[in-house]
C-alpha cells in the first residue's frame, strides 16, 4: 500500500536554531510512516543539519525541494522569501495529501498544520514583545506607507488572501505562545515543546565550574547587556563566577557591544557559534545559565541547558518559564536576578533542591516525546478528514 504524501515547508535552514530543531526531528518522527517531501528556500545540507541536531534523516529516506533564489533574497528580504515559498506551497499542495508548515503560518488553499515558533509573522506582535531591532532598522517594521507597500507586495506574490492560515492546525511552542495567538487571532492551538537533543546523563555537580553559559544568538532582543550587568553585580559578592557568551552573531550588535566586552575581558568569554560536541562539552562543565530576552516563546537554548543539568535563570514572561517552573530561577529585573543568582550561590542544599527539581523535567523535552506528539497529531489530522 502506497504511503500518504505529505509536504514540510520550511523558509531557510540555519543550523543552531530551535525552529530547525523542531522541522527535522519533525521529518524524523514521520519519515518510515509517509512518504515525506521537504520543501524549502535555499540549501538543504542534510549532513550538516543531522550533526547540528542529531537527527538520522538519510537522502533515500526523504526527497528535498529547493527553492532557488537570490541570496540578497534569501539572506535579507525575509517577508519576500516567505512569500515565494508560500507560493511555491500553494501551487503545490495539491500534490500532497497534507501540508505542513514547520516555521509559522503558512495558506495552503486548503486546512493544513502550521507550527508556531516566533512572532515573526506579525508586527504588531513582534512590537508588543520586544523582538523589532533597535536603531534606524526598527523604523522598516513600523506601519507606515513603504513598510504597508512592501507587506502588501509580498501578499500578491504568495498569490494568498489575508489570513488563510487561520483554518489550519496550529501548534504552539508553548503555552504562553498559544495564550498570545488564541487571544490576538482568536485561534485556540495544541502545545508541543520542542526538542533537545542532549540526553545523557549530567555531569556532576562537584564536577563542575562555578560559571554561567549564555547560549543562543548575539543580537540585540538577547540583552547580552544586561545578562553582564547581573552577574556584574553577583561578582561584587562573588568574584569567583565568569561567564560563557556561546553563539552566532549580528555583525552590528557584535559591534555595538564590544566595548563592554572589552572592559570585562577577565570574566566574560566570547565563544562564538559551538555545535554539537563542543557545545554539550562547554554547557557540561559549567553549573548555571542564563537568559535575559524578554517574552522568549520558548526558548530552546534554556531547554538544552536544563537538560544538561545547568540551572537557568530567566526574566519573567515567556515559554522559558515553562522550562524552569521554579520561581527560585525566575526574576523581575535585574535587582531581583542578582538577588536570587547569589542567594543560590551561598546555597547547597538550595542548589541541590532547584537541581533535583530541573533533573525531574528532562523528559518534558526529549526528541522521543516531541516526535511521539508529532505522530498523534499528524494521525489525528488524517482521522478526522482535516486534510480533505
């Protein structure tokens, strides 16, 4: 018996996100059960993306369309390449028995299953949670006659109407993320947590340094500023702590903060992007983490340190708080952050009873359970003729 098709569309693989995370062990959770088709714009290097993620998806296994466009396209228009994927994805869907868009909403002309990860979709969202940049680049997100042109001008090239998405199933990074969407779009969405790779067992707590990693990208919305200005504060009690700043980053923020990282070159370590190995290695070695972005929908990076054992701490609002669930690494402001970090330091059996409590949540973020949920809904969407 021939198996269902299905199409995952994804806009642009750049290894070390949590969205690329979520698309591949997606295509591994139903790759022996479909005959699945990955869709996106630009290069699709499988055997890069397997070694960042630690997924197995095989050439044989699966067949890959790649949507050819210009880099200037690729690299920095991304509501025009949105577009054309869209497109791309629309004029196709018929050839599927279902459509599922890995990386936000997407209009298949038909009920398909879109996968929440950000609010990059939408401005007035991306303003309402801290994620447009700063600066002069800010003014092109703002609603005003060029910025209305070009949004309106990447909608005739997807050839969609406005809001086709909404009839598809939605699924939510978090519950924080469905609460924002169910209450702007009036949608109501499943939960599924991302995935995370790391699963061995921690490494001792003896075993390791009395550091801090920062893990995810350099840019602006991460408030790698403000993550020094905590920890600045911690050391004046405990001088003994340093801090990891692990990641890719924005060439201008880089720029804009090298300054501070100048003046605090004894104890604030710039790493660059690590993968893999290198990266579980780092995170292994230290005790802590750290987050400043604020209203982060999720927050892979948080979740791969918890399984590793770290304890994180993260600003109030946001999936991220779903990840620690204890209110112990869960802060205001700064004040607050610096307060309850040394608190936790001059603590033992504190650290052992937060520990314990991240320790009890490892399985809440497997890939096992992430491609489990994937099935079920993938099933459930087939059972209840979504797809027709």
């Amino acid at each position: 018996m021939s198996r269902r098709r299905i199409g995952i569309c994804f806009p642009l693989f750049r290894p070390g996100g949590g969205a690329e995370a979520s698309a591949l062990w997606a295509v591994e959770a139903l790759k022996d059960e479909y005959a699945l088709t990955l869709i996106s714009a630009g290069r699709v290097s499988l055997s890069r993306l397997n070694a960042c993620y630690g997924t197995r998806i095989a050439k044989r296994e699966i067949r890959v369309v790649e949507i050819p466009l210009p880099n200037l396209v690729l690299c920095t228009f991304a509501t025009v390449r949105g577009a054309l994927l869209n497109r791309y994805c629309l004029r196709h869907a018929p050839e599927y028995e279902a459509m599922i868009s890995a990386y936000n909403v997407m209009d298949f002309g038909r009920r398909g299953i879109q996968l929440i990860a950000d609010f990059s979709f939408d401005s007035s969202l991306r303003k309402a949670y801290g994620d447009l940049p700063l600066g002069w680049r800010r003014g092109l997100y703002e609603p005003r006659l060029l910025r209305s042109a070009y949004v309106a001008a990447s909608r005739l090239l997807a050839g969609t109407g406005n809001g086709g998405w909404r009839k598809n199933l939605t699924v939510a990074n978090s519950r924080w993320t469905r609460d924002v969407i169910g209450k702007a779009f009036g949608i109501a969405a499943e939960v599924v947590y991302p995935p995370v790779v790391e699963e061995k067992p921690p490494r001792p707590w003896k075993d390791q340094d009395n550091g801090f990693v920062y893990l995810g990208r350099v840019s602006f919305e991460k408030r790698i500023e403000r993550i020094i200005e905590i920890l600045a504060a911690v050391r004046v009690r405990r001088p003994d702590i340093h801090l990891h700043i692990v990641g890719g980053a924005s060439k201008s923020y880089l720029r804009s903060i090298e300054p501070l990282l100048r003046r605090n070159r004894d104890w604030v370590y710039f790493e660059g992007p690590k993968f893999m190995a290198e990266k579980s290695a780092l995170i292994d070695a230290h005790r802590y983490g750290i987050s400043a972005r604020a209203n982060e929908p999720f927050g892979i990076a948080v979740a791969e340190m918890v399984q590793s054992g770290n304890l994180v701490f993260v600003p109030e609002g946001g999936g991220q708080v779903e990840i620690v669930d204890h209110p112990d690494l869960i802060y205001e402001n700064p004040g607050d952050a610096a307060a309850k970090i040394a608190a936790i330091l001059d603590s033992p059996a504190r650290q052992k009873a937060v520990r314990d409590h991240l320790l009890s949540r490892r399985g809440r973020f497997s890939p096992a359970r992430y491609m489990a949920e994937v099935r079920k809904l993938v099933r459930g969407f087939f059972s209840d003729g979504a797809s027709s």
